[in-house]
C-alpha cells in the first residue's frame, strides 16, 4: 500500500498559509499605526471595525488558502519525481 505524499506538504501548507496570515495582520497594523499618526484628534472607531472584520473575513480565508498551497506542493512533488522523457 503506498502511502500519502498529502501528510508530509500538511505542516508546510500551514507554516506557509500562517506566513501570509502573519504578513496580512502586520500591514493592518502598519495602516492602523499610519492612520492613527497622521491625525490622532479624532476617534478612528470606524478603522479599528474594518480592519477587524477583514481580519474575521480573512480567518475564513485560510483553509482554502492552505488547501491551494498544499495541492501546489504535492503538484510539484509529483513532477519532480516524474521521470523525464526524450524526444
């Protein structure tokens, strides 16, 4: 029986699904910090409740992200493996 080449991309998938998530929430705080510097007379409410809501949206965002990147390494896996013909 041969075994899955699916379990050893799993952890990869998410370190690199994580990254993107990690890269994601550091420009909302970069753009939070920027706004928030450039005029901090008034509230910025309405920021602080977009930025939340796309971090929400985003958590939905990232098994299918993880999901893609695995299928792409396996793809890879399988290619890479594959041996070359001559024509």
């Amino acid at each position: 029986m041969r075994r899955s080449t699916a379990q050893p991309f799993a952890s990869r998938s998410w370190a690199i699904t994580l990254l993107i998530g990690l890269a994601f929430v550091g420009l909302e705080y970069g753009l939070r910090c920027k706004v928030q510097t450039a005029d901090a007379r008034q509230a910025h409410s309405w920021l602080d409740l977009t930025l939340f809501l796309c971090a929400y949206l985003f958590m939905f965002c990232l098994k299918p992200i993880q999901r893609a990147v695995q299928r792409k390494l396996c793809q890879r896996a399988l290619h890479a493996s594959r041996p070359k013909t001559a024509r």
